[in-house]
C-alpha cells in the first residue's frame, strides 16, 4: 500500500517517514494509551496482553496502585504481630496477600513485556528474575527431599520445620556461611531475583520509548 504526501501529493511507501518527492516528513502513527489514572485498570483489562506496547505512565499507574495495595497489606501483618492479636488475624492478612500476589502477577508480567516493547526490546527479558526464582526453589526441593527428589511426606515436613529455623538464625555473614549449599543456593537465588527484579522495575520506569513505530507496534502516546 501506498500513502500520499499531503505538500506534493505523490505516493510513497508506507515504511518511508520522508517524501521522494519533496522531502516533506510524514505525520508518526500514534495510539492513545491510558491515562496514568486509569493505567491500572487497563492492566487488568488487558490481564493476559503481551503484544503491543506500554507507555512509562501505564507502567507508573500500575506500579504505584500494586505497591500501595502491597504496602498495605504488609503493614497490617506487622501490625498485627506488634499488637499481639490474634493469630487469625494474621493468617487472613497473610493469605489475602497471597491471593492478591497471585491475581496480579500475569497482568504485571504483561504490562512490564509491553513496556520492554515500548523501547523495542524483547518481552522475554521480564521472565530473568523468575528463572532465579526458579532456582531457589529447586535448591529448596533438592534440601527437603535430601537430595533424592523423591516425595516423602514425612521427611518433607521436618526438613520443611528444619528449613525455617535456619531462615530465622541467619542474621550475618558467617551464619549464611554456616548453612548447607543447597540453602545457601536458594537464599542466593532468591536475593538475585529480588536483585534483578528491582533493577527491571527502575529500568522501566524511566526508559523512554521508541519514537516511531517499531516491530512491536506504533507509538503510544499518553491521553
């Protein structure tokens, strides 16, 4: 298809941005994404949305609603233990949490693949702090199970009840150093997710987008 130069009026190819004619630049194609406001929302509409792309006040609105919810929620737990109410309590908090890390994760993963978008980068690189995640969780398995990964319900549970008094006696450098490998590898693990997840987020947040269209749509502009 061709499009047509509004000075001269000669046809040029749609993936040209100046006129071979006149040299007249051709308006950029744009789409309107949502308002920082309403960003939120949009992530949750487009819960399962990878293509595309995502402005920085889309991936703003959505980081700033998630972290107040997740504040908040946190807040309550401590609360709670400083208060000495209720176990209760504290088990709804826990699990309301649960359920609203559960129910966000994919929009969040998504949101943030649309804003690697934005700047013509691969989606893909938003699964990195999973893959660490991953690993720790598999280091957690192979120390609870002794290294046979066999289920073993049993010997499960007291690794599991093992697991959680060395987590609460880590407190400096030289009782990390005291623990097995396999805990030793999931704490790493997980800290280079948390690590690399944080250095995700701050990239997204303030690296502009690509000011044309590119291979993963036209530009988005914020309303």
């Amino acid at each position: 298809m061709s499009k047509y130069c509004a000075n001269c009026g000669r046809p040029n190819d749609d993936a040209v941005r100046f006129c071979s004619e006149c040299g007249h630049e051709f308006e950029v194609e744009t789409n309107v994404g949502p308002s920082f406001g309403g960003a939120f929302f949009s992530c949750l509409a487009n819960y399962c949305k990878i293509g595309g792309r995502a402005t920085r006040a889309e991936y703003w609105g959505w980081l700033v609603v998630y972290g107040i919810i997740s504040a908040l929620f946190a807040g309550a737990a401590v609360a709670i233990q400083q208060r000495g109410l209720s176990s209760d309590y504290l088990k709804w908090t826990l699990n309301g949490c649960a359920v609203w890390c559960g129910l966000t994760l994919i929009p969040g993963l998504a949101v943030a693949a649309r804003r690697l978008h934005d700047s013509n980068k691969t989606g893909w690189r938003v699964w990195i702090p999973g893959l660490f995640a991953a690993a720790g969780c598999v280091a957690v398995v192979y120390y609870m199970t002794n290294g046979t990964f066999k289920l073993d319900a049993d010997l499960i549970v007291d690794q599991a009840r093992d697991f959680k008094k060395l987590l609460a006696g880590v407190d400096d450098w030289a009782t990390f150093k005291a623990l097995g490998k396999s805990v030793q590898a999931a704490l790493a693990c997980w800290a280079l997710a948390g690590l690399s997840g944080l250095l995700l987020a701050i990239r997204l947040c303030f690296v502009p987008g690509s000011k044309e269209e590119n291979r993963y749509g036209v530009k988005q502009v914020n309303p």
